[in-house]
C-alpha cells in the first residue's frame, strides 16, 4: 500500500472521528437552545433559522408520533357507553397529597374520601321542565376586544389579557405569566390553571369558568349574551401539531363563521381573524371541546345559566364530555382524539368517585391504549396529562415513563413540569426514590409554583432520609 493511500484512509478515519465527537458535542448543544431563542432567529433571520432547524432535526429526530403501548390492557375490553351512562353516587372528596406511594403495589396520587357511600348505579338525570332557549340572532359581534400579540409560547396569558382588558382591567400578559408562567420556556397552561388564577387572584373583580364538552352553539350564545370564550385548540404550523388558545367575541350564522382574535397569527391591527365553523369543528375536538368564560361576579348566575346542568355539575360534565367522544369515535373509529378525549374524562370521572373507580381507568387505560396505536402527535403530552393518572392508577408505571421519556426527548417537551412529577412519581413506585427526586427537583426548576413537585419532593426526602 503506497504512502498516499494511506494518508488518505488515515486522513478518512480521521474525519470520521472527528464528525462522530462533533456529532455528540453537538446533541447536548442543541437540546439547551431556549426555544424562544429559536422562534427569535426564525422572525429576524429566516435563512439562518432554515440552518438550524435542519440541524437539529438531523442531530435530534423527533418520532411521528407518541410511542404505542407496551402491554396489552389487562381485564378484557369495558363496556364503556354503559359505564358513560350509569352513574355512582358522587362522594364528596378532599384530594390527599399528591405523592407517591411507599410501595410498588399502592396507586399514584391516591383521592382520600371523607365519607363512603355505596355506589348506585342509575342513569343520568333528565332535566325537566327546562326552558326553551330563546332564539339566537343570526350574529352578534362583541365590541371592542383588542388583540394582544403573545410573548414565545404566552398564548395562555395572552388571550387572558385580550378578555381582561375588554372588560375595563389594565392587567398585562406580562402580569399574568409572572404567575401562570414563570419561566418563559413553559409550555403549558390549562384552562383550570387559568380559571383558578382568575377567581383567585383578581381581588374578587372577575369570575372565570372551565369547561370541557362545549359546543358551537353554547359559544354562540355565551357571546350573544355578552361574554368572549376562550377555547382552547390544535393547529398546525409548518405540519407541526401545537395546542393553541384563541378568543371568540363573535359570530355569522351566514357566513359560517367565528370572530376570533388569534395571539400568535394575528392580524395586530385589531381587526380579528375569522374562523370558519369547519375549522373550529376540525381542531377545537383536538382539546375535548375545552373552554373558558370570564365574567363579573355579578353575572355568575346568568352565565351558569346559560352554561345549564350538563357543564355545571363536574361529575355530570364529564360524563357529557366521554358521550361526545364515545360520538365522535362512533362517527369515525380512527380518530386518534376522541379515543383521547374519552380516555380523558373516563379518567375525570374515576378521580371523582370512591367505588367502582378502577373500572373507569380501566377503561380510560383502554381508550388511551387505542388513541396511541391510531398515533397520537408527538406533542400532545406536553399539554394534557391524564394518560399518566390513568397508567398509574393501574399500575402501569412503565407506559408513563416511556411517554414522559417520549415527551422529554424535545426542548419544549423538557418544559413541562407536570412530565417530571408523573415520571418521578412512577420511578417511586419502581423503588427508585432518587430517581424520583431527581425528577421532582426539575419539576420544581420548571415552576417554582408547581406545588404538587414540591409535595412530593418533600415526601421522598423523608422517606430517603428515613424520617
């Protein structure tokens, strides 16, 4: 072999070697680039953005979807619409601790019940002499509601400040998201969150509601009566699935549509942006049909009102929601949310009742199992989490812990706390309370005021420090 040759193989190794070290300098680079930091280079220089991306795509592949499960449910299969429409008694309860068993064989995140009552099984109640609803007008516009144009990932506060600001306060998102959001990189906010915010921490001048189950309707006469909605929603950017939020302050019957103010896409003009009724019927479903109201104290018996018993009453709102999505799975078998959704409020339901809840998460169990084998988007976990309670309330730690590692393998997916409590609290289970701390301590770095991780942070540090 002459000498040129071999200089050459050695100069090829050379720089295999050389792109194999820089490949994995790289990946940990890549994976703590802040994501706002990206969306910024995106709007200020779209080409070297195009680089980036293609790198990290390259370096840090992203699955299609969430992974399947590993294990078949166990039990055999749930007769689900008799379990949607028989009804336990409710059992007032008052959440435990959110922490983790000591054991292996105890549930995650237990409810403790201040009193049994032995369940019954009897259908749902059937309102009676229930007023005609007036006629709606063919449209109603809302006057006035401005846009606000959202920080990186802020559509949470965002869209809470356009409805705020309508109704008289000066509050801004930056107000807001120094509490719903401390840390910029956080990639979720619930409704719930926002609700509680509201009624908690607007001296008493708003109220705020929060639903699942809505309908198209139910918007149209929330705004005929003079109150914006807030939904929340999938989109899609680039082919990229996201959960959004966006405020409806109007409608037109005859053109089809909703007057929204969109906090991300704008327009900023104040203008508004139309959303077809097609549209919100195609990616509202995304997100169980949520939604949120604000409203003034004074108006809360109107607004329940028009709300009715079906959203009103927690237990029964949920039972409303699973019916819909058990609709919607009946009118399309392959839709991979509406088994979601019905996993989603099976779960709801079996958090609120003491007997007989096992077979609710069995079954949430089984129509999350399905919703994951017709493929879920890859980010659907970082905005709603009950797959993790239902997996957990049956045992199954290790499907939570491959979906929170399925979550955890983006950057934005390593900004959502609640990913890191219901890990840590599987790895408890396990036996592996440092593992445990670890993740509740990352939880806690995420948002500071995300007490559940502090609970249960504390729980594991007596337990490691044998107190």
């Amino acid at each position: 072999m002459s000498k040129r040759t071999r200089f050459i193989i050695l100069a090829v190794v050379g720089l295999q070697l050389v792109l194999i070290v820089g490949l994995l300098v790289l990946e940990p680079i890549v994976q703590t680039i802040p994501g706002r930091y990206r969306v910024a280079l995106q709007e200020r220089i779209p080409v070297a953005s195009q680089v980036l991306e293609s790198v990290i795509d390259q370096v840090v592949p992203v699955a299609a979807a969430l992974p399947v499960a590993n294990q078949p449910a166990e039990g055999g299969t749930v007769d689900i619409n008799a379990l949607i429409a028989a009804r336990p008694t409710a059992v007032p309860t008052e959440t435990a601790s959110p922490t983790p068993p000591p054991t292996r064989d105890t549930a995650v995140n237990e409810t403790t019940a201040t009193q049994e009552v032995p369940p019954t099984e009897t259908p749902l109640p059937t309102p009676t002499n229930t007023p005609t609803p007036e006629p709606l007008p063919v449209a109603h516009v809302l006057d006035g509601m401005g846009v606000v144009k959202q920080a990186f990932n802020n559509c949470g506060p965002a869209n809470l400040t356009q409805v705020l600001n309508w109704y008289g306060s000066d509050i801004t998102q930056e107000d807001i998201a120094a509490y719903l959001k401390p840390n910029p990189e956080d990639r979720n906010v619930s409704p719930w969150q926002i609700a509680d915010y509201v009624n908690e921490r607007t001296a008493g001048a708003y109220r705020a509601s929060a639903h699942s189950g809505g309908s198209q309707e139910l918007i149209k006469r929330l705004v005929a009566a003079g109150y914006p909605v807030v939904i929340e929603k999938g989109y899609e950017v680039n082919r990229v699935w996201y959960g959004h939020y966006l405020t409806v302050y109007g409608y037109d019957d005859q053109l089809g549509q909703f007057y929204t103010q969109d906090s991300y896409l704008g327009p900023f003009d104040g203008s508004g942006s139309p959303a077809s009724y097609e549209e919100v019927a195609t990616y509202w479903p995304q997100f169980n049909y949520t939604f949120y109201v604000v409203y003034k104290p004074a108006q809360e018996t109107e607004v329940q009102a028009i709300l009715g018993p079906d959203l009103i009453d927690e237990e029964t709102m949920w039972r409303h929601a699973a019916a819909l999505a058990q609709a919607d799975i009946d009118a399309n078998p392959q839709n991979a949310f509406a088994w979601f959704n019905l996993g989603t409020s099976l779960t709801e339901i079996g958090e609120m009742v003491l007997e007989g809840n096992a077979e609710y998460y069995g079954a949430a169990v089984q129509a999350f199992d399905q919703a994951r084998e017709l493929g879920l988007p890859p980010h659907m976990l970082w905005y709603q989490h009950k797959p993790y309670v239902a997996y957990g309330k049956v045992g199954r730690h290790q499907d939570v812990i491959d979906l929170a590692d399925a979550t955890l393998v983006e950057q934005g997916g390593r900004n959502v706390e609640e990913t890191y409590w219901y890990k840590g609290n599987s790895l408890a289970s396990f036996g592996d309370l440092y593992g445990a701390k670890e993740a509740y301590l990352s939880a806690l770095a995420i948002n500071a005021n995300f007490y559940p991780a502090q609970i249960s942070l504390d729980w594991v540090n007596s337990v490691i420090n044998g107190n």
